[in-house]
C-alpha cells in the first residue's frame, strides 16, 4: 500500500492510540499495561466490539525500529496473531506500507474453521489498510 505521506508521519499515526478507530475496524480503546506505544517490551489491552461484544487482545511489541517496522503479538485465549508492520521511503513524501500476520488458533474449533476464516482476515487487514490511507491522506 502506498500512502502519499512522509514515513514519519505515517510512523507516528500508526503507533498512536488516539488515531487507531479511524483505521482498525471494530477498535474502541487502549489500555497501556508497561512501557510506551510501539517501545520494543510495552504492552497493551486493546479492546475491539466484535458483534456487539468486547474482543481483548493483549499486545507486546515484539521488536521496534522506528520509523521503518515494527512487529506485535496480539494474544486472546482463542488465537495469537503476530503482525509485522514494514515502512519504507519510495518517494518524497510517499511510503509504502507492508503488513504481513500470521494466525495461530488456540481453541481445537478455531482450528478446524481455521483454513475458512484466512480470508475473513485478509479482508479485514485490507479494509484497515484502505482506512489507514485513507485517513492519512485526508489530513
């Protein structure tokens, strides 16, 4: 995904919590357990409505190299979902955006729908993509 926005810019708008229900589909609220946003060891509850209910994840920053990637672990009792965020520089004020997650069902049932809900997931992390561009290039 290419955004016309610097990559410090789109660093900063990704790693902010206050921005994050303009792009995450369902996002509600950040609760900081340790340490900063997007700091490599911070952790955080985020909060998602999920059919009408509250999704918990728990999040840790696996490793940060800002403004150029950062990767987290979701956890829920029912799955991890580890995504791997990438930023690079392709113009003067323009960046390409790659994100790329892995899905680790937990529960024996999720594991069995498992190969049928990978592209409910990959629709659901375009969909934030195309927000997050869009809400980018909007500013």
């Amino acid at each position: 995904m290419i955004i016309d926005r610097p990559i410090q810019e789109v660093w900063e708008f990704i790693n902010d919590t206050s921005t994050m229900q303009e792009w995450q589909k369902g996002y509600t609220s950040t609760e900081v357990i340790e340490g900063k946003p997007a700091e490599k060891g911070s952790m955080a509850k985020h909060t998602y409505m999920e059919r009408g209910k509250p999704f918990i994840m728990k999040e840790t920053v696996i490793d940060s190299r800002p403004p150029h990637a950062i990767d987290i672990l979701l956890e829920h009792p029912t799955m991890d979902y580890q995504i791997s965020t990438r930023l690079r520089t392709e113009a003067e004020n323009t960046t390409l955006v790659q994100m790329d997650s892995l899905v680790r069902m937990k529960a024996f049932s999720f594991k069995v729908l498992k190969p049928l809900l990978k592209k409910p997931f990959q629709k659901r992390q375009d969909g934030d993509l195309d927000r997050l561009k869009s809400s980018l290039e909007k500013r």
